[in-house]
C-alpha cells in the first residue's frame, strides 16, 4: 500500500492569535504551530494500512513556509517513511492549494491520497475533493470508516443524521475525520530515527490566485450578560424579556 499524506501547519487551537498590524494578517510572535489534528488521522490511518499490508510507503506532503519542516518531521516520527516540503505560502484560496498539491501529485504513483477533512485554521473543507477533481480521482470526504481489500475501497462517511457506504477502486481520495481512528503519540525510537528519514524540500509550483483579502477584524465583544431576578419569581421577567425585547418566543 503506497499513500501519500497532505498535511498542514496550522496554529494551535489553544493559541491566542492576534491581527498583525498590516490588518491582512495574523501576528506570528507567541504563535505555537502544530499538525493539523484531522491530518494526524489521516496519517495514522495511512501507517496503519501499511502496517496490515505488510508493505508498502507513507509519504508526507506540505505545501507551507520552510518551518513547516517541524511538522513534517513529527509525521516522520509517528512513522512515515519520507516526506516533502513544497516551499510556499498556503492561500486563502483553497483552488491555489489544491493546484499546488496536484501538480506534484501527479506522476508519483500512489494507490491512495489522504487529506484532513479539514485545516483546523481555515476550515474551507475544499482542498481534498479539489485535488481530487484535478487528478480525476474518486474521493470520499468526511471518513469515518476505512475498508481496503485488494483494489477496492469502501468508506463509510458522516452525512446529516446518519451514514454513507462509498466504494471505489483505487488509485482514489480519502478525507479522515475524527472517529476513523485513534493517532498515537511518537515514540522515542521514532523521533530519533526521523532525524534520518529523507525530507525534500522544493518550490511549490507558481498558481495565481482569483481571491483578494481585503481585511481581518476581530469579533465584536459579546454584550454584558443581564440577571433579571433568581430563582422562580425572575420567569415572568425573563419571559417577557424574550418575547418582548429578544424577540424569540
């Protein structure tokens, strides 16, 4: 089983990001990055299928800025085999990544690509089936269950209020969500033998973007919260607090 892996650096969701002061930006400084959580499971799920294979390779792809060779070396040590840093600046534009990413794609030989269902930072949810588009490939989104057998693929995927069974063959593409596995940590042995696993590092291909951002802002402040009473003699307040001023009953 030969899979390749995109992944993203992203912040962490526990950083407090700030605007840089050019207002189309975040400020870097105080900035923790790390593995986008969904590409963790699609990585795991990509060592696993090796693993059950018994052959096979998991490669590590990431289009970023050359610090994204931090993240890259954590895939290493969690049990990739190599992996790729295209030099560039991910886009807004999810159309620029996706071109990108194709673009180095095409010509390897792989039997199945895996994304994140989504970057955590973003949360576009649009690269995966874009890459997919371009590289005339199956793709099955939002996985929660991973069955491969011999050529064939059956995913089993979240859709509103329940489950959806896709099978195709491969070469295809496959978009993990929480649920399809369990990552696990690196272990010592892995960190230390991915300082000597091969990491290339390459420009991403040129793509112009048709998105423009014109700006960011933070979020307005939430109101202050209002106490009308306590206990069962503050309901007939409350009540009619909602239906004459909120509005809502």
């Amino acid at each position: 089983m030969r899979s390749i892996v995109c992944i993203k650096r992203v912040p962490d969701t526990e950083t407090r990001v700030r605007i840089a002061a050019d207002g189309v930006s975040l400020d870097p400084s105080g900035v923790k990055y790390v593995l986008n959580p969904y590409d963790e499971i699609a990585l795991e799920e990509a060592i696993r299928l090796k693993e059950e294979a018994g052959e096979g390779s998991v490669t590590a792809l990431c289009l970023g800025p050359k610090e994204a060779a931090e993240q890259l070396r954590t895939a290493l040590a969690m049990g990739a085999d190599d992996a790729v840093l295209l030099a560039g600046e991910p886009s807004h534009d999810g159309l620029v990544t996706a071109k990108a990413l194709a673009a180095e794609i095409e010509g390897r030989e792989f039997d199945l690509l895996l994304f994140g269902k989504q970057a955590v930072d973003d949360d576009n949810m649009q690269v995966p089936a874009m890459v997919a588009e371009l590289l005339d490939l199956p793709c099955a989104t939002v996985v929660v269950g991973l069955e491969v057998s011999g050529r064939h693929v059956t995913a089993r995927r979240e859709v509103e209020g329940g489950h959806e069974t896709v099978e195709f063959d491969l070469p295809g593409v496959v978009a993990a969500q929480k649920g399809l596995n369990e990552p696990r940590y690196p272990s010592l042995k892995g960190i230390m033998s991915a300082k000597r696993k091969p990491l290339e590092e390459k420009e991403a291909a040129a793509v112009e973007s048709s998105l423009e951002l014109v700006s960011l802002s933070e979020p307005p402040a939430p109101e202050a919260g209002e106490i009308v009473g306590e206990g069962a003699d503050a309901v007939p307040e409350l009540v009619r607090k909602l239906r004459e001023e909120a509005k809502v009953l």
